[in-house]
C-alpha cells in the first residue's frame, strides 16, 4: 500500500522508521561486544523479507529504503557478475544525487567458493573495492570446501584491496585456499584492516610463522570458535593492548585455554562461554577463575550449556557481574533444579566474593513461575546481589 497523500511525512522522518524496521536483532553490523550475540548466523529473513517490500510500495519508499536493502550484501556465484556491475554503477541516493551503490554495503559475507583455486578471485575483489564503507566482512564455514583443493599452491594468486573502514572481520579459515594469499589469507586481511575491533576465528589453521607478530592495536573483542591448541598458543603471541572481551564459543585443549587467560587476563573486563554442549563435558569454569584473570569483571555464560566441577570451587575471583542466559539444552541433565540449584549455590557461594549483579538473559518466565526459584533468588539477595533481566538496562 502507498504512502497515504494526506499523511505526508518528512523523509527524515521515514528513514528512522525504516531503520528501525530493518534493524537486525543480534547486532552484527556492530564491532561493539554484545552479551551473548550471534555468530556467524544470517540477517533475519523476516528483516531481508521486510527490507525487500519497503522498496516494491512506491517509488517514494524505494529511493529512501534502497540502501537499508543493500546494507548486508551476501555474494553468491549466480549473481556475483550482476552485483559487481550493480555495485559500481551510478544510482540516485534518497537526497537525488547519484551515488555508487556499494557506498551503501555495511556487511558482506563473501564465500571461499568465489576465490577458490579455480578462479583469480577477480570479481570478488572489485565488489570490495565498491564498497568504501565497508564495516563488517564475513567469510563463512561452507562444508563442500573442506578437502577439495589438496593442492593449493597449484591455484591462482588472490588479490586484496584496503579494508580501512572495517571494524569486524567474522573469519572461519579454510587452509586449502589460504596459500593463494590476499583475501583468502588471515595474516592479509588483517594486515589490512588497521581500524580491527572485533574478530572471530574459526576453522583449520596451520603453523604460519608470520601469525607470531601480528600487531591489532585496537582490537577490543575476539571471539573463538573452533580452533586448535597450537593457533590459541600463537595468539598468546600477538600485540593486542586494547583487548578487552574474550569470548569462548569452543573449548579446546586445556593447557592451552589457560595460557589464553594467562595472557590476557590482566587487562580483560569480559569473558563469555557460548551455547555449546562441549561446555556440559568438563568444568571450565574452575580453570578461568584458577588462570588468575584478576581484571575480569563480567563473566557471562549459558547456565544449561555449563557444567560446575563437583568438588567445591577453591578460588576466588573478582567478577562483580555474572549474566547467564537460559537458552534451553537438549543435552540438560535430567534434573534441571539440581543443575540451576548447584550454579545458583556458587554464584551466592564464597567463590565471588565481589559479585553484586546477576543478569538474566534469555526466557526465564517458566523457571520464575516455578515454586522452587525464590528460593534460589533469595541464596543471591541475601548475598547482596541485585537481580535483573537484560532488558531492563541500567
């Protein structure tokens, strides 16, 4: 339906209620550290769908809506030729003067099947190259890339361009690709990213000797996924002095978790566990608080997808905020009071002497209703602690 004539707004006006419209839930064109946000998870199709009618209804609405539609861009081969084209073309922007599309692009998620070995990467380069303002880019996990290229030096050299305007780089490594450098190479793509804040890595990554002196002045956030001891180890080894959020999607070999928190703990504010069962496996709680991350202040995990040692936590930490997401578990030990009981007991216990907030994430209707909960909020009020839900704020 178009725009009533005697409700005229002003386009200001309209442009915030398309934001707002079109605004994604979980923040991924952010590099500010969010609690529990998404990884590597696509825009919303009800947002993509919302985005698409905005631009059918007039001609009005599709010279002010156009570039929320084009504000997360994801290439795919069938259309990788005509968004090129599109990209740099000269297009009218909502105030009628031409502008280049990829002006518009905030986000871009780029697949390694553009810039495999059987092509230069060519195409994909100059869609980044259209995009000057560039915020977030994305090179996810695709299952038929692993194991198809056992040769990879045998491909085409891949080019790269200046990524000044990003601040988050969403990177799941593909090592069959990586040889042929540029925009399939981590250590290239962080070489040209000096304005970096926000970094998640994941995936297969082999000994590089260069990976030991990568310098990310202002990073403030990085997220690991599934990655091995030795590259958690060679992370130990770079230059980040304004990091401050860790947050552990996976956990890997033990040993090498603790140097993690060796390392960064001192200058840390933040740590969260994600929502993985590999959590419900082996405490790693108790290793955080023994590595000694004596600055971590907020310690935010999913209270179905962790597991307490049950020996009693020995160690004391000075996290004065824990936020613990209800996210429901298939894999949830049976008696789910027992498990909230025996976490609720260690947040109130002696191990978090300093903690004075508790932040509940997540849908917690049912677990309030039961009759059994006051008697886990009241172990934390008589402890001092102030409960509340993360959509209170403040």
């Amino acid at each position: 339906m178009a725009p009533n004539s005697d409700c005229k707004l002003p386009p200001e006006l309209w442009l915030t209620i398309f934001r707002l419209a079109t605004q994604p839930d979980d923040g991924q064109l952010t590099a500010t550290y969010e609690p529990f946000e998404g990884c590597f998870d696509m825009v919303s199709e009800t947002v993509l769908r919302t985005r698409r009618s905005l631009v059918q209804v007039c001609r009005t609405w599709r010279t002010l809506a156009t570039a929320f539609l084009y504000e997360d861009v994801r290439v795919r081969p069938d259309v990788e030729d005509a968004l090129k084209k599109f990209l740099g073309s000269d297009q009218l922007s909502s105030e009628g003067k031409p502008s280049m599309p990829g002006r518009w692009v905030r986000r871009l998620e780029l697949p390694y099947t553009l810039t495999d070995h059987s092509s230069s990467g060519a195409d994909a380069i100059q869609i980044l190259s259209s995009c000057p303002f560039l915020q977030t880019l994305v090179r996810p996990y695709l299952p038929e890339v692993r194991g198809q290229f056992p040769e990879p030096q045998l491909g085409f050299s891949t080019g790269i361009v200046p990524l000044s305007s990003l601040t988050r780089l969403d990177w799941w490594h593909c090592h069959t690709v990586a040889g042929s450098g540029g925009i399939n190479s981590l250590v290239d793509v962080l070489h040209s990213t000096p304005h970096l804040q926000y970094l998640t890595l994941g995936g297969e990554f082999h000994t590089a000797q260069e990976l030991d002196a990568l310098d990310l002045p202002v990073l403030t956030t990085l997220r690991l996924r599934r990655v091995s001891a030795t590259f958690l180890l060679r992370i130990c080894g770079w230059v980040l002095p304004s990091l401050a959020h860790i947050i552990l999607d996976f956990p890997s070999e033990s040993y090498a978790i603790e140097q993690v928190w060796s390392t960064f703990g001192r200058q840390l504010s933040t740590v969260e566990f994600g929502r993985n069962v590999a959590f419900l496996m082996n405490d790693w709680i108790t290793p955080f608080l023994r590595a000694g991350a004596s600055s971590v202040k907020t310690f935010n995990y999913c209270i179905f997808f962790t597991v307490l040692s049950q020996l009693a936590v020995e160690v004391e930490a000075l996290v004065e905020c824990v936020g613990i997401h209800a996210f429901p578990c298939k894999m949830s030990p049976n008696n789910v009071w027992a498990h909230l009981d025996r976490h609720f007991w260690w947040l109130a216990g002696p191990s978090l002497p300093a903690l004075q907030h508790v932040v509940l994430y997540g849908n917690w209707s049912e677990i309030m209703k039961d009759p059994r909960f006051p008697r886990l909020r009241r172990r934390l009020e008589d402890k001092g602690c102030n409960i509340k839900f993360a959509s209170e704020g403040g």
